[in-house]
C-alpha cells in the first residue's frame, strides 16, 4: 500500500533570525516529496562581526541536492530579506520563479544593474491570483507593507492549506495598493487553515503599527513649515513613503530631486507599474542648484548611514550636486536597523554639527514599520482560525512571543522551530520529523563562501591583533644560512621601552632556532612550529595581544 502523503514545512533561513528568509513545503511522503520554495533572501553582515563580509545567504545545500523535485520559487514580496539571495543562488537551483509585476519588475532592473550576463526569468502571477504547481496550489492574497505588492501566500494541498502571510500589517490606508484582504483571509478561515506560518518581527509591541497615511500627514505639515531646503531619506523600496513625501513637496510648492541609484531604480519601476500614478514627475540632482532653497526637496538614499550612499556624501559635504546649509532640515523617515545605529549617529551629528534641523522618528511621527503589532496578529488569528501556527520571521524573542500570544488566543496547535527543522503539519500531530542541512553562506567579495571559512576568522583577528610574518633560511646541517625576515603588519613599532617591536621579535626568532637540538632544525616544518609560537607569545609580553603569525622556512 501506497504511504499516504504528508504535507511539510522546513525553514532553511529566517527562523531565530531577522533575514535571510527561505521557507519551504513539502508533499509527499519519506520517499519522495516535492518541494515548493517560498522567498530567497538575504541579511546584512556587520563589520565588526564579519569584516568584509556585506551578504550572508541561506545555505541551499539541500534544495540543490533536491532540484529535480522542486517545483519552483515564489517570492511574497521585493525586499532584500526576501529576493536579495536570488542572483547568486538561482543558478544552483535552476528552478521557475513566481512573483507579481513590482517584484518581478525590480529584480529584472536589479539583475540589469549586476554585470552578469545571467539571464533570470520571472514568470509573472497576477496581485490576487492562483498558480499550480505540481501538488501546490499558490494563491497570492495581497497584504500591506512598506513595500508595494506584498503577498501572503493561500498554499493548498490535498492534505490542507497553510497560509504563508510574508511580511504585513493592517494599514487600511497604506498610501500605496489595496489594503490587507480582510474578506478573503476571512474566506480562507471559513475554509479551514492547518497552518498559519506567520511574521512575528513586531510580536513584542502592543497595540497595532500607525499607518502610512499617518506618516504622510505629519511629513507634509514638516515639510510645509520648513524655509529652507529639505532633504528626506527612507528605505528606497518604501514607494508608500516616496509618494507621501512627492505629495506633501507639491502642497508645499517643491520640486522632488532623487538623489541616489537605488531610489531612481524604485521609483522607475514603481512608475512603470502605476505606483506613481498621478504622481508629479521627479528631477535628477543636476536640476537642485537650480531652485531656490524652499521650492526644492531632494529625497536620497543613506537612512542607513551606508558610507557611499547619498545622505553621507551630503553630511560630509562631498556631493558634488546637493549641499546643505545652517538651517535647513534633513528628515529620517526610516528606522536604524539594529547593528547601523554607529554610522546613522556620526551622520546626524555631522549634520546638527554644521546648524541643520535634524528630525527622526523619536521626536516626529515620520516612519513605522510595516509588520504588525501585537493587536494585528491577534487580528489575522481570529480571520484564519488555524489549526496550527508556527511562528517565523523573528528572533527567539519575537517568536516566542508569538507563540504565546497564539497559546492566549486559543489556537489550537502551536510550535516554535529552528532553521533546518523539517515539521510534519499533517495529517496527525504536528511534529520535527528530520533536520535538514541548513547554514549560512557568505558573499566574501565574489566568492560564496561557507560560515565555516578560515577568511573571515583570520581577517577578525587581524583586525583586532595584526599579523607577523617571519621568513628564515636553513642551511642542510640546520644552521641559519641568513638573517631571518620579520614583518610585522598591524602592529605599534616600539614597546612601551622605546624599543622596536620588530628588533625584539627577530632576537627572538635567532635565540629560537639556535636553541633548538640540531636533529629538529632539520624538521623545517619543526622550525615553523616553534618559532612560531615564540613570536606569538614574545609580542604578548611585549604588547599584551597575540598577533596572528606565519612562518615560512626555506631549506638551502
Ligand atoms: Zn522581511
Ligand atoms: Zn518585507
């Protein structure tokens, strides 16, 4: 007899974690399953954590060990958590790609920008309609964001339907698209839900997010009292934004220049997919001189405080098209991702430094956050009605308050996972059946490289303890043939003494060598060893850290 189907769930990013989000589902039994892959995303390196390292992505080991089972990628909404991984991870997976015009939209102009030649085809789903894909049916259930055309996904199978809300919030005036599809998710309850797989990123904040309308009604009595130039910066993709902030410029008679390739690329794309609709056209930064001080606005990209990025050129007074001036005002209509609160600081005190009206969310209502608060999830709760909910898109903190506010809300079921847990969501009790190969990769400049890589290790401890590097010369018999190479890179040149760093290290190499019993300076790999560990533990008496140490030792 034939084993009855099971209906499967495994995040192999996203879970413990803000980013990086993979989800996928599975039909089919131990044996055989078919996989549907749900957003392929990536987060941020810091660089104190990982120098050098800007994208960490979702190990996709087993999808690539699975590719002939897999029935394709569908992307719930553009933001970089969700699509950043696609470009370089799709051609292992070599799988279709389902999305809706903005989205796919934006990454055919991302992929544009690459220099690839990679060609990567997104088939187009309608806001709102259904695709089959082998045993799946997906439904896209349009929901608000900060993003235009977020998506929950409907997933039905012969087991049951999960629904995989994405990244929402309920904002009955979200400024841009139709709000969250109340009636249809209500729908869906009536239908019966086994699994609810939901954002829990705000699951610690009470009450419900303010909408984008708010925003925009303070942004344009801002904007309206300001006299002198106005610079807005936001989240590019935020479309919402950038149509309040467009509008609340026209009230106020000013001109929008865009400043910044990430905000042209959002803002072409969001004209072509009637976001912008009605919306007055937007100048390049050639045109800002041009204007006097309070008939202009230029809306840049940087709120991160990204070191390239227009808004820390203009801080620092290196634009070679916008300038700032004592009194006039700069508006961070964006939140401080955790980790960039150091380089959003030194840009904002740059700015106050030089007489400039610094406004942020902490004394104006100019950003919220696009997921819901704890009112909103119990809201979508009661729609649904599902029989399970597994809490994703958090770290164990906003998880685990999901879960809880789930146990309050009576659902019946409800789980908390890892990365890499694969969860039997029916038939019969949910449950982890298996873990899967799951991780992290590291775009390390080119180069995918695994979390596990000596790089990004070694590159932390030169950071922190430079790097000696010794080269000596042996003779056959072992003696030195020459005076040995020391170079120490990273290092203060003297000891607190006055002495060189460097004069003390290359005794010490000699003393080591020649100190050494003439059988084991025929070992060259003996010789490295040993003088290795000297130079180390000499720099830490002398300097009190350990640098890193290479020797090379040359037998003549
Ligand atoms: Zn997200
Ligand atoms: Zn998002």
């Amino acid at each position: 007899m034939a084993r009855p189907d099971e209906f499967t769930f495994a995040p192999l990013g996203g879970v413990g974690e803000i980013g990086m989000n993979l989800s996928i589902y599975g039909l089919g039994n131990r044996h055989q399953r078919s996989w549907l892959a749900v957003d392929l995303g990536v987060s941020f390196g810091d660089e104190e954590h990982l120098p050098g390292i800007d994208l960490i992505m979702p190990d996709v080991r087993f999808l690539e060990k699975e590719k002939k089972n897999l029935v394709g990628l569908v992307l719930t909404h553009a933001h970089e958590d969700h699509f950043g991984a696609i470009i370089d991870l799709w051609p292992k997976l070599g799988c279709p790609i389902y999305a809706t015009k903005f989205s796919a939209s934006l990454f055919a102009a991302k992929l544009a920008a690459e220099r690839t030649t990679l060609k990567i085809p997104i088939t187009e789903v309608p806001s709102g309609g259904t695709i089959d894909l082998g045993p799946f049916s997906v439904e896209f259930i349009p929901v608000a964001h900060s993003i235009p055309e977020s998506h929950a996904l409907a997933i039905r199978t012969s087991v049951g339907t999960v629904l995989h809300t994405g990244d929402w919030k309920i904002d009955p005036t979200p400024v841009v698209g139709p709000p969250t599809d109340e009636a249809r998710l209500r729908q869906l309850g009536d239908e019966g839900v086994l699994a609810l797989i939901g954002d829990s990123t705000n699951a610690v904040r009470d009450g419900r997010s303010p909408s984008e309308a708010e925003v925009a009604v303070s942004l344009a009595g801002l904007i309206k009292s300001a006299k002198g130039r106005v610079a807005v910066t936001t989240f590019a993709s935020n479309v919402g934004r950038i149509r309040a902030v467009a509008d609340a410029a026209k009230a106020a008679g000013r001109e929008v220049v865009l400043v910044g390739r990430a905000m042209d690329r959002v803002a072409q794309v969001a004209r072509e997919t009637g976001h912008l609709d009605g919306v007055q056209s937007f100048r390049g930064p050639e045109y800002y001189g041009h204007f006097p001080p309070d008939k202009v606005l230029a809306l840049c990209t940087g709120s991160q405080g990204e070191p390239r990025a227009a808004l820390a050129r203009i801080a620092k007074d290196d634009h070679p098209e916008i300038t700032l001036n004592k009194g006039d005002c700069v508006i961070f209509s964006s939140r401080t991702i955790p980790g960039n609160e150091k380089s959003v600081g030194s840009i904002i005190n740059g700015l106050v430094t030089q007489g400039i009206d610094v406004i942020t969310d902490r004394d104006h209502l100019v950003h919220v956050s696009g997921h819901p608060r704890r009112d909103e999830l119990r809201e979508m709760i009661s729609w649904v009605r599902p029989q399970l909910l597994i809490p994703v898109h958090g770290e164990a903190l906003h998880l685990n308050e999901h879960a809880k506010l789930a146990r309050q809300m009576g659902v019946p079921k409800v789980m908390t996972c890892r990365n890499g847990n694969l969860i039997r969501l029916g038939p019969g009790d949910p449950a982890v059946i298996d873990q899967l190969p799951s991780g992290r990769l590291y775009k390390d400049g080119t180069i995918l490289e695994q979390d596990t890589s000596r790089a990004v290790v070694e590159r932390r401890k030169m950071a922190f303890a430079g790097c000696a590097f010794v080269a000596l010369a042996l003779t056959e018999t072992g003696e030195l043939a020459d005076d040995p190479e020391v170079d120490l890179v990273g290092m203060p040149e003297n000891n607190t003494a006055g002495e060189p760093l460097e004069d003390i290290v290359f005794d010490a190499v000699v003393s080591t060598v020649e100190g050494l019993p003439r059988a084991r300076r025929r070992d060259p790999d003996a010789v490295a060893e040993s003088v290795r560990r000297t130079v180390r533990s000499i720099v830490q008496a002398e300097w009190g850290k350990k640098p890193l140490c290479t020797v090379h030792v040359l037998t003549v």
